[in-house]
C-alpha cells in the first residue's frame, strides 16, 4: 500500500481512525512523510494514543508543531519524548501547556507561538528563550508563571534576543528588553512594564502599542522610546485607559534635540482611543510639529471633530511635513 499514489492513499487513509493509520506497518514508514500531522484533540481518546503518533514521528524531520489543549496542563505528560523528537530540527512551534524551559532546546527554532503556557519562574522564561538560539519570530499570548514571587517583577534589565526580527506579545510576563532588536513590535503594555526603563529599539521600523496602563509616565516613555527608534517608520498607539495627569508631563519632551524617527522617518502615525488628556494633546502636537516625512496621521477620537480642542490644537498646530494628510475617524 505504500507504493500507492499519495492522493488514492490520502483517500485511504481518510476512513481509518487517526491511531490506526499510524500503527499499521505497511503505511508507517512512507505514510507518515506525507502527512501533514495535523490532528483535532477529539481523535484522541486518552495520552497513550498521542504517544503512538509521537513515536511514528521519530526520526522524521519535522518542521513545524502545534500541540494544543482544552484545558490547561500543569505537566507535560511526554515531555522527554516531545523533546527527543523534535528539537533538532523544528524550525515553528506553538504550545499550549506548561514549559520547564530548564529542559526544552530548540536549537534550529526560528519561529515560536506560545498561547496559554505556563513557566516554573522568571528565570525558566528567560533560560527557554535563550536556548532558541536562532530565534527570528516570536508571538506570545498570555504567558502565566507557575510559582509567583514579588521578586519577578522587580525591574531587571535583559539581554535582547540576537536574531529576533518580529514580536506579537499580548498579557504575557516577557521582558520588553529581550525583544528590543526586531524590526516590527505589536504589543499590549500593561502596569507590569517598567516605565522607568527605557529600552533602545535600533532596528524598529514598525510598532503597533496598546497601552492597557493608567501610569502617568507613559507618555514621556512612549516619547523617550521615538528617542531611541531611529529608524520608526509607522507607528500605532491605542491608549486604553486614561493615563493619570501629573506635574512632570509639562516637561515631557524635554531631549537635547528631535528624535531622528520624527525628524527624518516617520511616514505613518496613528493614535486610537485618544480622549483628550494633556499628555496626548502633547505628544501629537509634538509630532506633527516637527515630523517633516510625515504622510498620514489619524486621531480616532470619541471627542466631537467640532470640539475646540480638536480644532485648535492638531488641525491649527504648526505642521513640519508639507504632504500631512489628517483625518479623524
């Protein structure tokens, strides 16, 4: 049978139940190379049937693995043989489970989708990631740690990850600094981030931030982050939460001169959720004001575009770029 054209034994195989295709020894040596493995949990009716695709798996070349579940696992129950399999050679994972990152090596990764998994500590987060060694993309979805200490908030600064080009994180305990060299960032940045710190992004060229924050230095970081960006071409801002007023604002942007992102790179800017607070009025002003490639801003405001506040301070603000378009949705 397994001489059979791919498409009459894919047709075949269709019928049979999901462990069967992978037992049978006429088909599982040529079978398992065309297949593309991708399998809904209800085929398998307890872990021992997982166990039987995971072994017919051994020694192929695998490229790419997503292993999901419906509920969340505390414990990896084939976690010695997961790994033995795959870490070689997969180049894209996505995990949905708890990770001892002190035992996972994926020396050949270059794609990583984590989603509801869990780490021992912070230091397990950071030691799984660095074993990636190669790592190009990375998208993180409520990351959660097992044993929670104090001490794992504390700011720590972090080594970026050398090779990471893209980042997706969303309610997930990661450390801003370890993707601070990608080129494109969309993030969701809680009160969790240290807004005291501020990480340089040398190779951004695309940032998509909402801030899920009430800190009143959010402005000023997000400022001081255009500061170290010099290459900012887009840049995206939800504000969620209305950030609270402070004293300090006022001297938000006070830098030795433009940031060269504003100056000489940014073509597209887009501020969402605005609601008017002085901090925002600030920042936008600031931009459009000296931004001289600026191409398209967009204030998606919930304020009436005939409110004074709209009118007098972005549509009669000085603007440095002499194609702005302006629009406000």
């Amino acid at each position: 049978m397994a001489l059979l054209p791919n498409e009459l034994l894919s047709h075949l195989l269709s019928f049979m139940p999901t462990k069967d295709t992978y037992t049978m020894p006429p088909l599982s040596e040529d079978w398992i190379s065309k297949d593309p493995s991708d399998f809904e949990c209800g085929l398998f009716g307890k872990w021992g049937h997982v166990f039987i695709v995971l072994r017919a798996l051994a020694g192929k070349e695998i490229k790419e693995l997503v292993f999901s579940t419906p509920v969340r696992l505390h414990r990896c129950p084939f976690r010695k043989l997961f790994v033995d399999l795959i870490r070689m050679t997969l180049v894209d994972i996505r995990l949905d489970f708890e990770v001892n990152g002190a035992r996972l090596r994926f020396p050949a990764l270059k794609v990583l989708k984590l989603r509801n998994v869990g780490f021992r500590d912070r230091e397990n987060l950071i030691l799984f990631l660095r074993s990636c060694s190669i790592l190009e993309e990375v998208s993180a979805t409520s990351l959660w740690i097992v044993n929670y200490r104090v001490a794992d908030y504390a700011p720590v600064v972090e080594q970026p990850l050398p090779h990471l080009v893209s980042a997706h994180l969303d309610d997930c305990f990661l450390p801003v600094e370890l993707v601070s060299r990608v080129q494109t960032l969309t993030a969701r940045l809680d009160d969790g981030i240290n807004y005291n710190h501020i990480p340089g992004f040398a190779n951004l060229l695309h940032a998509d931030l909402i801030f899920d924050s009430s800190d009143h230095n959010l402005w000023n970081w997000m400022a001081r982050i255009m500061y170290y960006s010099p290459k900012l071409k887009r840049l995206k801002i939800d504000n969620v939460k209305t950030a609270k007023e402070s004293t300090l604002d006022g001297h938000i942007f006070n830098m030795p001169f433009v940031p060269e992102c504003i100056s000489s790179k940014l073509l597209y800017l887009q501020l969402r959720s605005f609601k008017g607070s002085q901090s925002e009025v600030r920042f936008v002003t600031y931009v459009l004001t000296h931004a001289l490639l600026l191409k398209t801003a967009t204030v998606q405001t919930f304020l009436d575009s005939d409110d004074p506040l709209v009118a007098t301070t972005f549509i009669g603000c000085p603007k440095g770029s002499t194609v702005l378009q302006l629009h406000f949705l």
